[in-house]
C-alpha cells in the first residue's frame, strides 16, 4: 500500500472463467463486494468495454449508505477487467481507477488487484481490510463446485 492505493493478490481454486463472472454476474458481485456488515444494491451493470455500473452499499448497523458508479475501461473476458469508481458523496471526491488481472495457473487462477486513487478522506488502511474481506466472500463463492443434483 502506498498513497492512495492498494494492490492485493490471491491464488484461488477455480478457473479464471468463474472469477470473471463473479465480477460481471450482477446478482454474485453483490454477494460478495461488500465488506463484512455491508449489503449491496446493483441499480445498473453493463459489464462491456464503456459500460457502466451503479451500486449502493448499506451498512446494517446503521442503515446508512453510500452509492457510487463508474465506467468500464477495458474488458478483456477471463483475462482483464479496468474501471473506474466514483462516489456520489462530495465529500469523498475524485475517481477510482481499478484493475483486475486474472491468469490460469496449474493451482487455478491468479488474481492481481490494484485499485488506484482512493480519496483522501478514505483511511487507505481500511480500503484495504474491506479488499480483504470482499476477496474471502469471492473465494468462498467461487471455489466451491457444487453439481445440480
């Protein structure tokens, strides 16, 4: 972590198919994005190069919630995902860029994750900690493989 920044990595027990769908599949992003104590709405989610999304996170504690959206960059399907995130708070002003970067390995998929120019009034330590939980709500979604009976 630096600045405004975070980078994380994970090794996960599954095909870079899945991780890619996990991160288009509307209905599973708000499974899993929202840290711990969160619950997302997806308002709008156009996974394609110059798409764009719309989300709101509620905290359950409290009730309050912040939204945010943002613009896909660049897809590349089962490889690649940029975008930006912008929220709709002023006072948490400028735009997010994240890359995700996935690789097939003979483990299962390798998955890079930097996002870049979080704002100031985000502690970049706690950016981090919810990044942290987000990728065990990912794991623990996208690892199991469970047949229709």
């Amino acid at each position: 972590m630096s600045g405004n920044t975070v980078t994380l990595h994970r090794m996960l027990k599954t095909t870079p198919e899945k991780v890619f769908r996990a991160f288009t599949d509307e209905r599973a992003i708000a499974s899993w994005l929202p840290p711990y104590g969160f619950l997302c709405t997806v308002h709008e989610m156009k996974p394609e190069t110059g798409g764009t999304f719309r989300m709101s996170f509620h905290n359950f504690s409290t009730g309050n919630s912040h939204s945010f959206g943002g613009k896909y960059l660049e897809i590349k399907p089962n490889e690649l995902l940029k975008y930006t995130d912008q929220f709709d708070d002023p006072n948490l002003p400028g735009e997010m860029v994240t890359t995700v970067v996935l690789k097939k390995t003979i483990a299962g998929t390798e998955i890079n994750i930097k996002q870049e120019g979080i704002p100031a009034a985000i502690p970049v330590e706690f950016c981090y900690l919810g990044w942290q939980e987000s990728l065990d709500k990912l794991t623990r979604l996208v690892e199991p493989e469970i047949p229709d009976a």
